[in-house]
C-alpha cells in the first residue's frame, strides 16, 4: 500500500527514497486481493444544512432513502445500463484516466451498481443535484484522488449543465468550476497532508522524501478557502505511507516509517488519526466559517496491485468486481478507514455549533472493484510499464461516490 500510494505525485526523488528503503520500512507492503463487510454510514446533523433549498423543485425522480439505511452495507449487481456518460460525452475527462482512450478493451467493469442491503441506492441525478446545491459552494480537498472524485461528479454534472472553467493554477492542482444556471461552485483543494507539511531538502535544495508535518497548522491551500465553503469533502491518504516526522507546534510525536532509533515510530494508522483528529477539531471550531458548514469524510479508496508493487510491475488487470468473500476485512485500508471515521466521531462528540458531519465510507465498497483503475491504459509516455492501481477510470466504479454523495445529502436534509 505504501508503494501503491506514492508514485503518482512524488518526486522522482521522493521515489527513489521510497524505493530504496522499501525494504526496511514495509509492513503496508501487502498486496492487496481482500476484504468483506461492516460498513456503517454515520451522519451527524441536528437541522438540515439545506433547509433554504428544501422547497424547491427537486425531482421527485431522485427518492428520499429511508434514514436508517446503511448506504454503504452491501454488494455491487450487474446493471445492463451502464454508465451515465462516455468519454465523448464528457469533455473533461483527464487523459489519465480516459481508460477506453488508451486501449482499455473490455466494457464489463462499467455494467455494475452499488446495491445497499437494506434500500436502494438511486442513480445519480444531475438535475436532481444541481437543484440541491443551488446558489453553495463545493470543495473537494485532498490529493489526487479527490481530484478524480471531483472529476467524475464534473462529468455527471456536464449532463445536465455545461460548467465553466473558471480557474486553474500553474500546476493545475487547484481549479474552480462554476455553474452560472445555478449558481453553484465546485472546486478542488489539493493538499498532501491536510495539516501543514513541508518535504526536507538537501543543500542542495534537493527533496529528500522526508517529510515535517505541523498538526498546529492546517494546509492553508485549503483552509483559507474553508470559510467561504459550504459543503467540503475531506481525504487525503496516499501520502501518508512514506517517511513523515509529526509535530505538534514544538513538540516532535514522532515518525511513520523512518527508522531513526531515537525517534518514536507511528503506525501509518496512528498518524491518521493525528491528523484527521486535527483536521476535523480545526473544522469544528472554525469561528468564521459558515454556520451551517458541511464536512463530508471521504474515507481511504483502496489499490489493487497485484503481483507486485507499483514499481515491481504490479497490476490490476481484473475484469470484474470482487465478491465479500475475496476482500480482507482486517486490511490496512479498513484499519486506517476505521481510525478516520472515529476522529470525525470523536469531533462530533462534542460543541461543534451546528456544523454538520458525515462519512463517505468507500473503502470496503471500493476493495471489491479490483477492476476499476486504468492499470496499464493512463497514457503514461512518461512511466512506461507502470501502472495505475491507485486512481479510477472515467466513466467507472468511482461514478458511484457521487450517487453516495447525493445520496448523503438528501439523508443531512
Ligand atoms: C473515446 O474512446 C474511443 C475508444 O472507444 C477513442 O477512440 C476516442 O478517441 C475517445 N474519445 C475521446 C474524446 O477521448
Ligand atoms: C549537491 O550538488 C553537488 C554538485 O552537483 C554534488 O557534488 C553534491 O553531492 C550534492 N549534495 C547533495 C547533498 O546531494
Ligand atoms: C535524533 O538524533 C539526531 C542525531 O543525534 C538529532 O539530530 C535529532 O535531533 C534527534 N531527534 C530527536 C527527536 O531527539
Ligand atoms: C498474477 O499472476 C498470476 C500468475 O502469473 C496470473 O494468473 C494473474 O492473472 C496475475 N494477476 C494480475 C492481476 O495480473
């Protein structure tokens, strides 16, 4: 897991550290076939956020889901519909993970949804969304993986209103897209850690792979944004599983695979917890931020290298989905997925003054799609002959957490 996690944003030079100390540092170094059941969706709210949009015209095509429902207890079905968009259809989806584009032959992987054991999970509705959201602002606020889960709601929204492309740095790790019909806003925040960090250079102003987190201090990339936001998806995961020494202002914690024999370890799900717990207390008690402020967890989505790590010639080249009984309920991914959901718990816990919180729990729904990432179909001229077990194709399995997304907000109204 740790190697699945790092190629895909890291320096090369940050790789090569990875690398060469894959050896020494490795108990995430599983592979990873695994996992089954226990999936709890936890809202917290005391009135609905969206009271102001309550009375409009929402379709009456997209259901209310009954409220004890567990969202994310169930199983993937096959479904002859098939995906709500084509890469033709959407026009921006990222050359990464246009999959059909870069030679993906098979179409199986596309013909499933996510069937909750005790309801219906309804297909997601662009008109329905775009009408729940009217007039809010959106934020997704993680790595690379939350810029996929953005990218796939983009591509379900465009369906129903073409969105403009409104900002977009240097980089491209931040964009802004906006909706004039309605109003409604939809950005991401890329940030590594959530919390502030900082990777240590050489003399020669080289990264070293080792990185300084701050728990005192939140990425400021995302949290100077957080006060105009109203609804925020948070995760981060994939690049917590590389050397990273915590601090909490002067105070060093200690360090997830370092090594260094005076220095503390923690576990990468002892930092999880650490950071999100930091996270979500700086949300909660976040004095300029909107009253009514919603904070979605995205919990951990999972990789599926096979036969290796991503650098070892690891691949994903299954063609359909995992059933409960080939996934691993005790994988690192549930472990680290089980620690972010009681941080916000705990958070929520106490005064939080009406902000509300809710779970996203896609791990163990995303363990059984070993079949959804590009593998070897991302176009990669650059790393040739590795693969992406870590992101999502477009149209895809990932589509799915955006019919959890609607869903979840229905259930906070
Ligand atoms: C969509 O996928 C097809 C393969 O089915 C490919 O030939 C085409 O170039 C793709 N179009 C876009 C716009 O990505
Ligand atoms: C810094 O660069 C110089 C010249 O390229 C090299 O000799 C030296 O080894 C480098 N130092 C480090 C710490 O990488
Ligand atoms: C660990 O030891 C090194 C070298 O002796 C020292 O520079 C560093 O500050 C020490 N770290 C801690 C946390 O004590
Ligand atoms: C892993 O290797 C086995 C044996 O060579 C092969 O049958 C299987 O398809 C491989 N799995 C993947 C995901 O490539």
């Amino acid at each position: 897991m740790k190697s699945s996690s790092v190629f895909w944003e890291s320096s090369e030079k940050t790789q090569r550290w990875i690398a060469s100390n894959m050896g020494r540092s490795s108990p995430f170094l599983l592979p990873f076939l695994c996992i089954s059941l226990f999936f709890t969706v936890f809202l917290v709210y005391h009135q609905s956020p969206f009271r102001s949009i309550s009375d409009q015209n929402v379709p009456t095509t997209q259901p209310q889901i009954d409220p004890d429902c567990d969202l994310f207890k169930g199983h993937w079905v096959p479904d002859k519909r098939g995906s709500l968009y084509t890469n033709s259809s959407c026009s921006t989806i990222p050359a990464s993970k246009n999959c059909i584009k870069h030679g993906r032959s098979d179409r199986y992987f596309l013909f499933w949804r996510w069937k909750p054991d005790g309801c219906d999970l309804p297909r997601f509705n662009p008109k329905a969304f775009l009408s729940m959201v009217r007039g809010k602002k959106m934020s997704f606020i993680g790595d690379s993986v939350a810029r996929n889960h953005m990218e796939s709601l983009l591509c379900l929204l465009s369906m129903e209103e073409t969105p403009r492309d409104i900002y977009k740095d240097g980089e491209d790790r931040n964009r802004i897209w906006y909706f004039p019909s309605h109003d409604f806003t939809l950005s991401t925040s890329w940030t590594k850690f959530l919390v502030a960090g900082q990777e240590r250079v050489d003399s020669n102003k080289t990264g070293t792979g080792l990185f300084d987190l701050d728990l005192a201090k939140m990425d400021e990339g995302w949290s100077k944004g957080l006060p105009n936001t109203d609804i925020s998806i948070v995760s981060a995961a994939h690049w917590f599983f590389r050397p990273i020494i915590i601090h909490r202002g002067d105070e060093t914690l200690g360090c997830i695979y370092c090594n260094l024999p005076n220095m503390t370890h923690i576990s990468p799900d002892e930092g999880f917890k650490l950071v999100y717990s930091a996270v979500f207390k700086h949300i909660s008690e976040c004095k300029n931020c909107k009253e009514d402020l919603v904070t979605v967890l995205r919990t951990i989505s999972p990789s599926h290298f096979e036969n290796g790590t991503w650098d070892t010639g690891g691949a994903c080249s299954r063609t359909s989905p995992f059933g409960e009984n080939q996934i691993d309920l005790q994988s690192n991914e549930m472990k680290i997925r089980t620690s972010q959901i009681q941080q916000l718990e705990g958070v929520t816990k106490g005064d939080y003054k009406g902000k509300k919180f809710a779970v996203l729990d896609v791990t163990k729904v995303m363990l059984m799609r070993p079949d959804g990432h590009p593998n070897g179909h991302w176009g990669n001229k650059w790393m040739k002959g590795y693969n992406d077990c870590v992101h999502w194709c477009l149209p895809g399995p990932i589509d799915a957490w955006n019919e959890f997304l609607m869903a979840v907000i229905r259930q906070l109204r």
